[in-house]
C-alpha cells in the first residue's frame, strides 16, 4: 500500500515519543500489505474498525492512541486523516473528521 504521508506520523511521533515505535509498526506492515478488502486488512490488524466513508480507525499503543486512514483498495493508497491521543479522537467525528466541540 502507498501511504499518503509519512511525515504526518513522524510529525506526531516527535511530539509523543511513546507512540513512535508503534506508528513505525503501523507503518511498515501497511507499506508492505496488498490489501484488496477490509476483511484482509483485518486479518494483519484485528483491532481495526471499519467507520464508514472508506476510513479504517486503528488503535495504537494499547488503544491509548488512534489512527484514521482513508484506504483505497483498488488503488493501493492508504491516506492518513487523523492521528491522536484516544481523547483527541473522542472529540471528533470519525467518519467526517470534524471536531464534535
């Protein structure tokens, strides 16, 4: 899969040192994946959630932080669309992105 983009993980990660190893985690095993549905994603990631409008939420770091990407599967593109502590996520629409303050 091409990930759209990793400079948004490191971005975070340099801000919350304690979730780097797992977003790199995250990273190389959706880089090297071929996803062609949900159910194979779920296979590699048991704890991904399907929220609609083609976003897959991910939990990190014993759910103490979430990851939502928007994949494509026929195209192979996985776009990252928000990465955060699990109360930033709470805040926030998961199928929209929108802040629910």
């Amino acid at each position: 899969m091409r990930i759209i983009a990793r400079r948004t993980l490191k971005l975070f990660w340099e801000k919350h040192p304690a979730v780097e190893e797992s977003l790199k985690i995250w990273y190389k095993k959706t880089f090297s994946a071929k996803w062609e549905d949900f159910g194979q994603l779920k296979n590699d990631f048991g704890s991904a959630d399907w929220v609609g409008n083609e976003r897959v939420v991910f939990n990190l770091k014993g759910n103490n932080y979430r990851l939502i990407a928007k994949i494509d599967f026929e195209f192979q593109l996985v776009f990252i669309r928000f990465v955060g502590t699990h109360s930033d996520y709470d805040k926030m629409n998961s199928k929209t992105g929108a802040s629910n303050i």
